[in-house]
C-alpha cells in the first residue's frame, strides 16, 4: 500500500488510518478531512477494490467531499469517510464489522460513521454495539428521523434536478423531461421514482440486469445497457452509482444539457467540470445535490446524542434548501464564467477555513 500523502487527491487531511485485524480479516482505511466545523462524519463504503491504491483514492477524495457536503449544507460536522476493503467475493461476517466499530471507537468522536455503498442498516446495529460515534440506524415511527438514508438523498436529488430543468430549461415542472439515470439502486431507484410520479420520461440502467428490467416495468420506463446509458439523447443525465465516470472520455459521449445526480466524486479529476461548462451542460456538483442523507444522519445522531426526539420534517426542511444553494452556485457561474464545480469548490474552503 502506497504513502497517503503522495497520492495527488492528499488535501491535508488530518487523520487517514489503516487499520487491519488479521483475526476477522478487516482490512480498512479510515479518513478525516477536516473536523473544522465538527467530527469528521460520512458513510462506510464496503468494496472490492483490485488495486488497493484505489482504496486509498476512495477514502481521500470521499472525506474531502463529505468536508464541502456538510459544509455547504450547513451541519456542524466536518468531513469523514471510511472503506472496507472486501475480497472478491464480498465477503463480510460479523467480526469484520465488529472490529470496525472498535476502530471507530478508538478515535474518540473524530469520525462518525453511517451506511454507504455495501453497507446496510444490520451492519450499523452491529457497528453500534461496538460504539456511539454511529448513525443510520433504525427508528420507530414514519415520523422520525433517521435509518437508511437512502430514501432522504434521492429526495434531495429529485428536488436539485427540477431546479436544474427550471435553470437550464426554463420548465417549472419536468413533466415529459426526459431522464436518464445510471444506478437503480436505493438512490437512483427512488429518484426514478419520484420522476415518475411527475411524469417525467425516464431511461434507466444498472449493472444489476434483474433489477433495472423490474423497475422498468414498474416505471413504464425504457431500460439501456450499462455502457450506452451515458450516451443516451435526453434532457437530464443522472448518475447515480459510482463516482468518478466524468472523465474525457465520458464526457464526450454525453447528450444531454444537465448532469444532475447523486454519485460521488462524479468528476475524474479537477479540470473535468470546466470540460462540461465548455460543452454548454449545466453541472449540479454532487456534494450540494447529493446531501439528503448526511442531513438525515447527521439530525438523527445529534438528536440522539443530545437525548431529543427528532422530527423528519426538520429533515425534509433541511433538505428543501438544496435547490436554492444550486441555484446560488449557478448564478455566480453565470456571472464570473467559473465552472459550478469550482464556485461550489470555493464556497466550501471558505466555510471550513481552507
């Protein structure tokens, strides 16, 4: 495993861990970017990573977003992201995540912990009996704030990209918008629909055949292969599984005048949001769109920790001002000339003090 802090997406960070314990074969890298709005928070992600410098690549670039996330979503919590390095088989028991609930616990509040990719409710519980520096868990009630946040991102999602049809567009509804959203999974299923209901047009795809053909017909929606998905005409591109598709190459192929989604680290590197502006396509940078969830987790454990009930309507609040920092990060790109990526980038230094 190479040095953390020769890899180029190395941003002063102020803790990056590698904890491994041989006897449950976890072998994990946790990170924090900056804690200097409060504990490093962000999700767990379970992966199969062939090279394990991509671990180490996940984990910086993550926690630097989960930093700009919360700061520019307004939550007194700085930024944190852990990854568990599965084998390829995705092998998890119970004592993997038992020692990472007691990696966690050892830093002492640095770094709080909830659901990513891989990662389920269950996994949380067991990651809660280790620890108190956890979130995501499950409520009672519909009416409480709090377990998988899945449900809370796509709703911020939904919301930014009506904003975006209602910038770029100048529609006020998306109502035969035609949508194509990469990822079915929790976020990018109920984005699909929540869309629907709206009736937007929809085209969907996943690398889970089975998956995406069922909510197709659920939907009446059109269903593309994995790799056509990106070049697909339509009005909105919404990529909703992992990061990082962005790239030269990806973005050439696009056909559509709004990128709005809620994968992380949509960008392959720096220069790729400039890349977009230059061929006309409005960018929702994903940490301001995506942020449904850490407000979700991060109200239910500031409930928690301070012995208060949490109402989701405080969350549904909160979540309902992601279109109009959206739409603050847009005006300012249309004024200045500078890429949405990099206002939204400089909004949030300013807001952690870099």
């Amino acid at each position: 495993m190479t040095a953390f802090w020769t890899e180029p997406d190395y941003d002063d960070h102020e803790l990056v861990q590698l904890v491994h314990d041989r006897k449950s074969g976890l072998t994990a890298i946790i990170a924090v970017h900056s804690s200097h709005l409060g504990p490093g928070a962000g999700g767990t992600r379970f992966w199969h990573y062939p090279d394990p410098k991509d671990a180490i690549r996940d984990a910086l670039r993550l926690s630097r977003g989960m930093s700009y996330k919360n700061a520019m979503a307004d939550l007194p919590m700085g930024g944190g992201k852990a990854v568990i390095l599965a084998d390829g088989d995705r092998t998890k028991n119970a004592d993997m995540i038992a020692a990472f609930g007691d990696a966690v616990d050892a830093l002492g509040g640095k770094y709080v912990t909830a659901e990513d990719v891989g990662i389920t409710e269950a996994d949380m519980v067991a990651v809660a009996e280790r620890t108190k520096y956890v979130s995501g868990l499950p409520v009672e009630g519909e009416e409480a704030a709090g377990g998988d946040p899945g449900p809370f991102t796509a709703m911020g999602i939904y919301h930014g990209i009506k904003a975006a049809v209602r910038h770029k567009l100048g529609k006020d509804d998306v109502d035969g918008v035609h949508v194509a959203i990469q990822g079915t999974g929790s976020v990018g299923g109920g984005v699909a629909r929540l869309l629907a209901k709206d009736g937007a047009k929809l085209t969907l795809s996943d690398i889970n055949e089975d998956r995406v053909v069922a909510l197709a017909s659920e939907l009446d929606a059109e269903a593309a292969a994995p790799d056509a998905i990106m070049g697909v005409s339509c009005d909105v591109f919404s990529p909703n599984a992992l990061g990082a598709i962005l790239d030269d190459e990806g973005i050439a192929r696009l056909d559509a005048p709004i990128v709005a989604g809620g994968a992380n680290n949509q960008l392959a590197r720096t220069h790729h949001g400039a890349r977009l502006a230059e061929r006309g396509i409005l960018y929702a940078p994903d940490y301001v769109i995506n942020a449904g969830g850490i407000i979700s987790v991060t109200m239910e454990y500031l409930c928690r920790t301070e012995g208060n009930p949490c109402d989701i309507n405080e969350v549904r609040k909160r979540i309902a001002h992601i279109p109009g920092r959206l739409e603050q990060i847009w005006q300012e790109s249309d004024s200045t000339g500078i890429s949405p990526d990099m206002v939204a980038d400089r909004m949030a230094q300013k807001l952690i003090g870099r």
